[in-house]
C-alpha cells in the first residue's frame, strides 16, 4: 500500500469504529504529538488501541471528512472536519500530519484549529 492508501483504509475503518482495521495500519511504536507545543500525546500501539476503542464506543456517529489531502514522500497531511466526537457537541477541525513506514502509520501530528 502507498502512503495514502493506508491513511485511506485508517480513516475508513476509524469512520466505521472498526477498531481492529483502525489498528492494522498503526505501526506498534507509533507516537503521537501536539504541534502547538511539540508535546507527545501518546505512545504505542497499546496506548493507542486503548484510546480509539473508548473513543469508538463512546461516539456512535462519529465521522470524519477530509476537507484537503496532501501527499509528500511518505507523508500524508489531511485538513479534517470531525462530527460525532462524545463530548464535543461541534465541529472539530484539526490537521493531521501522518507518516507511514512499511504499510503503517508511525507518527501522527496533530494541529488544532486556535480560537
């Protein structure tokens, strides 16, 4: 799979709560940082897993749109509209820099709409 074709099928399987296809595209070292402050959020597929099933379970109409995607080498960097989150009653905007190694996602960056 290309770069894009893998945050493809993770965006798809996120979109279903499909928490085993969201997981078989992550790569088990994944790292997952704010851009804002250069923090890590999170660390490891288990970490990982555990995040997205509460989140799953907790969202039954959460959905993603990709409102632009831009592929460079080996990363894909969507601008995302994301309705459906628990907890969030509107629209979330972020911008996620994924980069994939070896048909999986390594690194995720994740840049917040301010204000």
């Amino acid at each position: 799979m290309t770069p894009e074709q893998v945050v493809q099928k993770q965006l798809e399987t996120y979109n279903n709560r499909d928490i085993d296809g969201f997981m078989s595209v992550i790569d088990s070292n994944v790292v997952f940082y704010n851009f804002s402050d250069r923090t890590k959020t999170m660390e490891g597929a288990a970490a990982c897993k555990s995040f997205y099933t509460a989140l799953f379970e907790a969202s039954p109409k959460l959905h993603s749109t990709i409102l632009s995607r831009t592929i460079l080498g080996n990363k894909v960097i969507d601008h995302e509209s994301i309705t459906g989150r628990n907890g969030n009653d509107g629209v979330l905007e972020l911008v996620l820099i994924y980069e994939v190694e070896n048909e999986k996602i390594t690194k995720v960056t994740v840049i917040r709409k301010e204000g």
